[in-house]
C-alpha cells in the first residue's frame, strides 16, 4: 500500500530541481493568461511579470530556507515577524523599482503599445506576493508532514527502547534470589517473611507502573531503593554495610523511573556479589539549587577490569530522558573502590 507513495516520495527527491522550475513556469503562465484578459496584450504582461518573477522567487526561497528555518521552526516567532516585514518591503520596493525602470526605459526607446500604464501594477504586485505565500505554505506542509513522519519513528522508538528497558530492569538472579530468601522466611516462619513479601510486590508493581511513565517523583523511586536494599541484605546479610544519605527537600524533584535502583543493582553486582570478605556500599542522594546529585560508592574487586557497570546503556537512557541536562563521572582508579556521581541539572 506504501509502495506507490514511498515511490513518488523519491522521484521527487531525485527531479526536485525540475518541480522548482516547472512550477515557477506554470506561475508565469497563469498570471500572464490572468492579467493578459484584462488588456489583451499577452506578450507585454508575460513580460513584465517575467521582469517581476525574480523578485518574487528570491522573496519566496529566502523564506524557505533562511527565514523559516533559522526564526520560525526554532521558535524565534518576533524576530521572524520583524525580518518578514522587512522582507516583503524590500520586495515591493524591488518590484516598483523595476517597474519604474522598465518604464523609463521603454518611454526612451519609444516603444509602441507597451506600457506599464495599461497593467493594474499594484494589483499585480499584491497579486505575485501572494505566490511567496503560497510557497510558504507549501514548505510549511512539507515540514509538517517530516515533523509528523520523525515524530511517528520516534513514538515507535519510544515504545522498543520502554519494552527493553522494563525486560532488563530487575535481574532475573535477583528474583530468584528473593524467592528463595522468602521461601526459606516462610518454612523458618520468621517474622521478616510478610515484610518481605511486601516489598518485593511494592518492587514489582512499581517496575509494571513507574516504567510507563518518562519520570516519576523521586520520593517514589528513593521508597522502591530502600524495598531493593532491603531484599539485598536478606541476602547478604552481614557480609555488605549500606548506608544511605538524603540531604534537602527531594519532595520537589522528579526522576526516570528505574534509575537509582539501576545503579543500587550494579553496586550489589559488581561491588558485593565478586568480594569474598566484607563489602560495602554508600549511596546519596542531595536535593540542591541547581538539580540533583547522586552519588554512589562501592567495593570492588580490583582483579577483574571494568568499569562494574553498564555504562553504555546508562548513559543512552540518561540522553533519552534528560538530553544534555546532565553530567556523569565514572571513577575506578582508586584501589578496591568504584564511585559513581550523576548530577541532574535539571530542575524538577
């Protein structure tokens, strides 16, 4: 069904350069049958609107490719107001320059039945401006119909990038893992079990919810990091020391969903699970003026290379969620230790 249109889309493309022309000789025809009625003298007004068609078709491709681009598209909506005014004044004065001159000129070499007198010249001028309109309003089309196109790849995009986002959100061993910790609570009947069970389903409901959303409140997502750490030290137990630090008011920001316990999960990963002694992690989460700093510190085991964390699929959900609104640093120089600092400066 697509076929003929993806089809026309590049004979287009490839003949562009012969539409342009074709249709600034179909202007000129139209308007020198249109004009040439009223006085009956074809060939004079194919000629005055052929000496007007450059002003105009100058006025038009400056509108298209300077002023709408660079003012109009990019939002600059006074400034393009200011500069199209300017514009269209300079095209009339052109346009009754030339048609001045083609008068005197004509006046001095004589020439019979050929006068600009016989053509309504205002209502001609008015007349051809309204095609720069029109070309205006066809690059606008055009424009809209790519922006509609990008903007249908990029939902698409979108929704892949959500799919396998949530698929990798929460480790599969993790689940295991937590299943059998709480299997163990039950058959013990310890008094951990219900809690347990609680925060794994708060966990899992979140990850099903918070994932539909591009941010969520990041009181929310600090509560589902506790609920993690807390699953992890059944785990664990007294082989890894947590300490979390919150300073200001966090109330008043947002956050992508998943993106603290992502990092909380690397630190279990890559900072407890490969130690064989006594582990560590210490993670903060500062509300300031300017955004947010998160910092986050682990062990880590020196004898294997790496940075201990995704970083390439961290950063690409960092440029989805906050363009260039951040600022990541990676430090593994230190001896058995890895930190990480994430500076949202974008204030939510």
């Amino acid at each position: 069904m697509n076929q003929p249109i993806i089809w026309l889309d590049n004979i287009i493309t490839r003949r562009r350069w012969i539409l342009h022309i074709v249709f600034w000789v179909l202007i000129l025809l139209i308007y020198g049958i249109f004009f040439g009625r009223r006085n009956n003298n074809y060939f004079q007004t194919l000629f005055f609107v052929g000496l007007l068609m450059p002003v105009v078709i100058v006025t038009t491709y400056f509108f298209n490719y300077y002023l709408i681009p660079r003012f109009l598209i990019s939002g600059r909506y006074g400034l393009f107001t200011l500069y199209s005014f300017y514009t269209i004044l300079t095209a009339l004065f052109l346009s009754m320059l030339v048609a001045l001159l083609t008068l005197l000129v004509m006046a001095e070499l004589r020439v019979q039945n050929m006068s600009p007198a016989s053509l309504d010249i205002f209502f001609l001028l008015t007349s051809l401006l309204m095609v720069v309109l029109f070309g205006v309003a066809i690059k606008m089309l055009l424009h809209w119909r790519t922006s509609k196109e990008d903007y249908q790849k990029l939902m698409r995009d979108k929704v892949e990038t959500e799919l396998k986002f949530l698929k990798a959100q929460l480790n599969p061993h993790f689940l295991f893992n937590t299943l059998n910790n709480l299997y163990y609570l039950t058959t013990e009947k310890s008094d951990k079990a219900p809690q347990a069970i609680l925060q794994l389903s708060e966990i899992l409901d979140y990850v099903m919810h918070a994932g539909k959303s591009e941010f969520v409140p990041l009181e929310n997502e600090l509560k589902q990091v506790e609920n993690y750490i807390a699953l992890e030290l059944l785990r664990y137990a007294d082989r890894v020391e947590v300490t979390t630090k919150y300073i200001g008011d966090l109330s008043k920001y947002e956050i992508g969903p998943m993106l603290l316990i992502t990092l909380i999960e690397n630190a279990f990963k890559h900072g407890v699970m490969p130690i064989a002694g006594k582990a560590w992690i210490n993670f903060a989460v500062e509300g300031k003026e300017k955004g947010l700093f998160i910092s986050v510190r682990n062990s880590a085991n020196n004898t294997k290379p790496g940075n201990g964390i995704g970083l390439e699929n961290l950063r690409s959900q960092l440029d989805h969620l906050y363009k260039r609104d951040y600022s990541l640093e990676v430090d593994n120089t230190k001896f058995n230790e890895f930190s990480f600092t994430l500076i949202l400066n974008q204030k939510r």
